[in-house]
C-alpha cells in the first residue's frame, strides 16, 4: 500500500515537473519545426449589431515563413492572400492589393496568425506580452497587445492548439465583438 502511494506521488510529481517545464521557449521551437500545410477553417464572428453570429468557412493555407492564404467558400468566395507584407483580396472577379507593413495596427493582427505559425517569438513579442498555458499536448497561448493602437482594435487573442498545430484563435475586440476560428489541418 505504501509502496503504490509513494509510486502514485512519484508518478504525479514527475507529470506536474514535466507539464511545469514547458515554456514559452519550447512552444516556439515546436511551431518553429511545422513546415506549413493546408487547414480546413470554420470561422465565426460575434457581432454586437447582428442577431445571430456570421459563419463562414474555407481552407487556409500556410508556407512559412510569411505566406499566408485565406480561401472562403461559403457563404460567399473570397481569397486573401498575404505574402510578406502585402495583402491581396479577391471578391467578385475584382482584386485590391494593400501595402500593410505601414500600418502598426494591421501587422499585429497579421503577425498573431504568422508569426505564431512560425514560431517567431520576436516578432510576436514586438505587439504582444505572451502567456502560456498548458502542456505540449494541450497548449493556449494568450496574446495581450501592448501598445495603444492595438489595444483599441483587440484586448486579447487566444490561440490553442497540440504539438505544432495550431487548433483555434480567437479575437476579442476592444468594442466586445469577438471571432474565432478553428483549424482543421488537412493531408497534403
């Protein structure tokens, strides 16, 4: 009885050392090592204004380090591309490419999603003050924004996910709109 109480103990100390031991650092490394893919996306978005959430849903795309793409399917196709630091949107045959490496503001919201998917804690670090939670298994990852411009657009961004895989993010706004969206990664 002893024998399998001092077992137990050790057991569960060993497990809260290890979960305890998994920082920041590591996390990064992990993301760091993802090569990029291919995601299936629900998002969601709460709206004060609107009575009932907006949905909608597509695939998403990742090369690391600094190209991302967004294709909505429903409820209405739109293509987002972001390749470092410019921004094209495709919408009803027409497309606008934005310069958005100027604007503070824009490049936290972009750096939330690219950087986390990369794993680049400097560029991160450069909007947000990060807090971890969690194992290596099971991890939630909190972005406060630091300066004032971007707090008035977002307060927090949550991002959770296993290993590397980045699993949901969601916005919370500074006007009390939020939007999440959960990843689904898809076979290459």
């Amino acid at each position: 009885m002893i024998r399998r109480s001092l077992l137990a103990l050790l057991l569960t100390g060993t497990a809260l050392a290890a979960h305890a031991a998994f920082d920041i650092d590591q996390l990064m490394g992990e993301l760091a090592q993802f090569k990029g893919g291919r995601a299936r996306f629900v998002e969601t978005r709460h709206v004060a204004l609107l009575d009932a959430p907006v949905v909608s849903s597509g695939e998403m795309r990742f090369t690391p380090p600094d190209r991302l793409e967004k294709d909505t399917l429903k409820p209405r196709r739109e293509t987002l591309v972001l390749e470092k630091n410019s921004l094209t949107v495709e919408r009803d045959g027409r497309s606008l490419t934005w310069h958005v490496g100027s604007r503070p503001e824009a490049m936290a919201f972009i750096e939330s999603v690219r950087s986390t998917l990369s794993g680049n804690r400097k560029a991160l670090q450069k909007y947000y003050q990060l807090e971890l939670r969690g194992g290596p298994r099971d991890w939630t990852l909190v972005l406060l924004p630091t300066s004032a411009e971007v707090q008035a657009l977002v307060t927090r961004i949550t991002i959770s996910g296993s290993g590397r895989e980045v699993r949901r993010i969601e916005y919370q706004q500074a006007d009390g709109d939020r939007s999440e969206l959960v990843l689904t990664p898809m076979a290459d």
